[in-house]
C-alpha cells in the first residue's frame, strides 16, 4: 500500500486553528512545563489566547523566555484575543523536585493561583533493547516519570478543589515502537501513575488526566518528516492517513481543563489518527 498524501484529506488543514470556547477559563493560572517550543510553547499560546495566565518553564532559560515574549508580542496585536492572559517564562529543571516547588511560587507571585499544571516537558530517545544504557534508562524515568511525579506534587499542594493536571502519556505507552524502548516503558509509566494520581488527589477535589498522542508534527517527530520511508509508513498505519498537528493536541487539552470535563478523572485520551487500532 502507498502511503497517503496528506493533500488528499478533504476539509480544512490539520494545522488550521481550531475554534473552541471556554469562557469560565478566562483569568485561570497555568504551569506548562517544556513550553520553549513545539508543543509546550503551543499550549502557552493557545491557553492565553483565551484569557489564561500561563508560567512557561523549560530547562532551557534563555529560549524559553523568548518564547514568552514572543507569545505576548503577538497576543497584543491579535484579533483573536479579547482579553488575552500574560505568559511568564521561567527555568525548571524537571528531575528536581524542589525546582517544581519554586515554579509553583512564581506562579502564586505572579498569579495569585495555581488552577491548571500541564506535564508536558519529556525526552524520545532511540536505542535497541540491547543498546540502552543505563544513563539512557535513567534520563528517560527521571524526566518523563519522575518530572510528572514532581509536578504534580507540587501542583497538588497549592491547588484548590476544581483544579486540573493533565500529564502528557503517548500511544507508545500500549504500543511498541522498535528502538524506543526506554520510551515505550516511560509513558506506559505516566500512563499508570496518571490513574494513581487521579485516586489520591480525587480526596482533594483534583482531577488527573492524560493526553497520549500519536505522530503529532512537532520538533519532537522532525525525523518522521525527514525520512521518507518513516514518512510512508506513519501516513500508511495512521487511519486518517496524515500526521497531527499541536492544534489537535491542544483542543483535547481545552476539553480536559475546562469545567466540561469536571467529572472526568484518571484517563487517557488518544489524539492519533487512530493508529493505535492498527
């Protein structure tokens, strides 16, 4: 089977903006974490377009902050933005606990409050099972498990009942991807630990939630667009046939925050094109 170009796909474009209302989130506070670029720096964007104040943390300082100033440059010359909320750019460094605890702080600083947390920040790294090393296995736990932990650790301690932490999990957490194995195992973790958090911190009035994308077109997946044959086969298994964009992440992650999700807690919701059937 060929695969499908992404040109054939009738109605509007996967990257295209996607209008959803939520008006009770306007004037909320949320933490995303990994917010410098691609999907992080999307959510930011997205949430304060609708009136959300957001403290971007990344590890990387210095592009983070960029990226705040960029969202805010083009909020205020935006015509989709009523009341747009503010973006802060902040460092985190999300295998230290205690760096999660000053995040929150910022936040209450600048803020007042912490309503969302987003566990978006997460590495993808390549290895064969018999070629992952110890320090491989160990960065990818410390960040992609541990740095959800710590997260939501510290969101858990400052938020009020109402409050919503969505953790980003991956298809890769029920479905195997040669050479991803740290990976695979990481978000089959998140996945996990999302349920757990979402009994415990449930006695607080917190809903938990994951959100497990599949070939979403991102930094992340750059190499799936550069090599064509990893291009073919991703457009041939995915039954929408085209890879997803961070938009069609982002309304999912609307969905979860808002108060029409105020009775949903402890799941993972894919956003794959349905290539976890396949």
């Amino acid at each position: 089977m060929t695969a499908h170009a992404e040109a054939e796909n009738p109605g509007r474009t996967n990257a295209e903006q996607m209008l959803a209302l939520y008006p009770e989130m306007a004037g909320k506070v949320a933490v995303v974490t990994g917010a410098a670029q691609g999907m992080g720096a999307g959510f930011a964007a997205g949430l304060a377009t609708r009136g959300v104040n957001v403290v971007g943390a990344d590890i990387n300082e210095e592009q983070m902050a960029a990226t705040a100033q960029e969202i805010n440059d083009a909020l205020a010359v935006s015509s989709l933005a009523d009341k747009p909320g503010r973006v802060v750019g902040a460092r985190v460094d999300v295998t230290n606990a205690a760096e999660h605890e000053a995040l929150a702080q910022i936040a209450l600083k600048e803020f007042g409050a912490i309503d969302f947390w987003i566990n978006n920040a997460g590495i993808f790294p390549f290895a064969l099972v018999d070629e992952i090393s110890p320090e491989q296995i160990s960065a990818v736990l410390d960040v992609n498990v541990e740095g959800v932990l710590f997260g939501s650790q510290a969101a858990s301690r400052h938020m009020q009942a109402g409050g919503a932490i969505v953790n980003m999990s991956s298809v890769s957490a029920t479905r195997i991807r040669r050479g991803r194995g740290a990976y695979c195992t990481s978000k089959a973790a998140v996945a996990h630990l999302t349920e757990s958090l979402a009994v415990e911190l449930g006695d607080k009035g917190i809903r938990v939630n994951a959100i497990a994308p599949g070939y979403i077109d991102t930094e992340m997946t750059r190499w799936v667009r550069e090599d064509p044959a990893a291009l073919a086969h991703a457009l041939d298994v995915v039954p929408l046939h085209r890879l997803g964009s961070p938009e069609e992440v982002f309304g999912p992650l609307l969905f979860l925050l808002s108060d029409s999700a105020r009775y949903v807690t402890g799941n993972s919701i894919a956003v794959d094109g349905g290539s976890r059937h396949v």
